[in-house]
C-alpha cells in the first residue's frame, strides 16, 4: 500500500545532538513513518536497539518496517509516549537517546478520513488513537458554550473564541456538526466580518485555531506532553540515584523534542528547566534550535518546529 510520505524535521540537528553511537539504545517516543528512527539504526547498527512508541497502530507498523529493512533489532509499542518510561523500565530497559516528535505526521493530517484538516472534508473525528473514546464532534455536541470557547481561547489562542463557540450552539441546536468542512464554514462564518485572521490578505485561514484547540482536547497533546517531560525528570534522577522513579534512562543519556507551537514549547522549556534546576540534568540549548531556511522552502511544516535538548547529569553546555 502506498502512502503519503512525511518528511521528519530538523534531521541533522537531531542526529548530532544526539550523539548515538554503536551499540546504543534509541527510544523513539513518536515513531510516524520512521524517519528519524531510521537515522538511529544507521547510527546504533546492528548491535544496537531502537525501541518506537505511537498511539497510530499504521504508523507504528510503518516505522518498525523501516527500521527492520536496515537489520536492527526493534521493539515496538503501541501506547502513549506518557506510558513509555513505565513500560521501558518494566522491560529493564534504559536508553542512551530518547526523541518526542510530538504531534501530527503529515500523512496523518493528509487522510481526510482521520478529520484532522480544515482543508479536507472529512468526519470530524481528529483522534490519533481509534480506540480512543472521544471525538472532535463528540466534543463539539456535548461541551457547554462556556467549556467550547475556553477550550478554543487556551488551546487555539483564539481572540474570537466566545464568538466561534456561540455560532457552534446555535449551529448544532439545529443539526449535528458532524463533518470537517461543517465545522471550517461554521468558523469562518463566525470569524468572517470581525478583523479575525483570514480577512487579510496571506492570513491564516480562520478556522486554523479552532482546529488545532479540538485536537489538543481530543488527544490531551498538553497533559500528555507535560507527563512525558516530568518523567524525563524522574528518570534523570533515578539514572543518577538520586531519585526513585522508573530507570528508563541512562546517565548521560540526551532527550530530545520537537514541538510545533509556543503552547508545547512552553512545556518543554519550564521542565527541562525544571530538571536542571533540581541538578539533575543540563539542557543543552540555551534557545530552541529552528529550522534554516533551505530546509523550510522544501518543507513548510519546519517553520514552526522547535527542537530542545536535554543531557542526564552535569554536562557542559555547548552553544547551541
Ligand atoms: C510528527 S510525527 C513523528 C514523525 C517521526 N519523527 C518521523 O520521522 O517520521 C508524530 C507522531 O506522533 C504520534 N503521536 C502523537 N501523540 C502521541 C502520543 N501521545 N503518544 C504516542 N504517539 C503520539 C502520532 O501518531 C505521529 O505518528
């Protein structure tokens, strides 16, 4: 089966700051289609490890399939990267190197059947894990106005979110919002006329906000995010024995994430703080390492990633 490829970011700046050797054990808690994956098999060989973590079963299978091709040995998980720590200590295993490529793969934003485009006429479904309970719509039909526009104003940084989230309830008062180009109409309606973005020239489109707020609540992508990097914590401090929780991570061993806007980041930069600050770990850069502008003209979803690493235990910090 062919499918939409996804083209990973930061490629290069991942593969040297994580400094993966042979032999190594790479932990990937977002493994999409394998990209970077494959770039730690090169790197750990055959006498290394590559563990890869996805809530999407045809993600994961796709990325163990590029890893198996390069003849390293691979254990999949199908799981929440929150759960991962856990679930590697469990196994008795700890790794060298750890990478969170948080969010959406492009082929996941590309299959209009998951709901996750505005762009895409689709059921307005928009979760990465099918077996999860709640949908986009589910939320839509049962959240108070009150509930939708706070959803929209925090998680979309939606100036018109009371607004949007009024134009919801009056919409599904009269028939259920069950698609995506349903929703995208219903916002731009609510939008349109009052300066929202999309009335300018070159602007965003209006109902980018309030997507990107129903897919954070559907796939808890903040609570999620900052469990994982509280237990990149824990594990540094069980790596140093200075700390009793789960052994998933070797001293010494780099964290790395990736996320795609300021409300991820925000998570990431207050815990890896937080990490330093309890001594122990370093963060290795000072700022988020972005994309250079050759790699954002051949990929535009680089422009808005953000890379932050961090190193288990006392390191001198390189200027990143
Ligand atoms: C940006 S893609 C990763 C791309 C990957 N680095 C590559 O090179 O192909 C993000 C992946 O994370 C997965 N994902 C998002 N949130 C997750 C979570 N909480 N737990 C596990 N996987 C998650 C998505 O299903 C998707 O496959």
């Amino acid at each position: 089966m062919s499918r939409p490829a996804h083209i990973p970011v930061l490629r290069r700046q991942v593969s040297d700051l994580l400094r993966l050797g042979q032999g190594h054990t790479y932990a990937d808690a977002t493994a999409g289609l394998g990209g970077h994956a494959a770039d730690a098999a090169r790197a750990v060989g055959p006498a290394g490890h590559i563990i890869l973590n996805d809530l999407d079963p045809a993600n994961l299978a796709a990325a163990t399939r590029a890893v198996e091709t390069l003849g390293v040995p691979v254990t999949p998980f199908h799981g929440n990267f929150a759960a991962l720590p856990a679930e590697l200590a469990r196994r008795g295993i700890a790794a060298h190197a750890v990478l969170a490529d948080v969010g959406f793969a492009s082929n996941q934003v590309e299959d209009a059947s998951r709901g996750l485009s505005f762009s895409r006429p689709g059921p307005l479904d928009m979760r990465l894990n099918p077996a999860s309970p709640t949908s986009a719509a589910t939320l839509v039909a049962s959240l108070s106005e009150a509930d939708l526009a706070d959803l929209i104003d925090r998680y979309g940084e939606e100036r018109h979110a009371r607004r949007v989230a009024r134009r919801i309830v009056e919409r599904r008062a009269e028939q259920p919002i069950q698609t995506t180009d349903d929703l995208a109409a219903i916002v731009r309606s609510a939008v349109r006329g009052v300066g929202g973005a999309g009335g300018h020239s070159g602007a965003i489109d209006p109902a980018t906000r309030t997507f990107q707020a129903l897919r954070i609540a559907v796939n808890d992508e903040l609570g999620n995010l900052e469990a994982f990097v509280d237990q990149v914590r824990a594990g540094a401090a069980a790596a140093l024995g200075l700390g009793p929780g789960p052994r998933w991570l070797l001293p010494e061993a780099r964290v790395a994430v990736i996320s795609f806007h300021s409300l991820e980041d925000r998570i990431v930069k207050r815990g890896f703080e937080a990490a330093q600050a309890q001594g122990v770990a370093t963060v290795l850069t000072r700022r988020p390492i972005e994309a250079e502008p050759d790699e954002v003209d051949a990929n535009p979803r680089a422009r808005s990633a953000r890379l932050r690493v961090l190193q288990v235990g006392i390191a001198a910090r390189p200027d990143y």
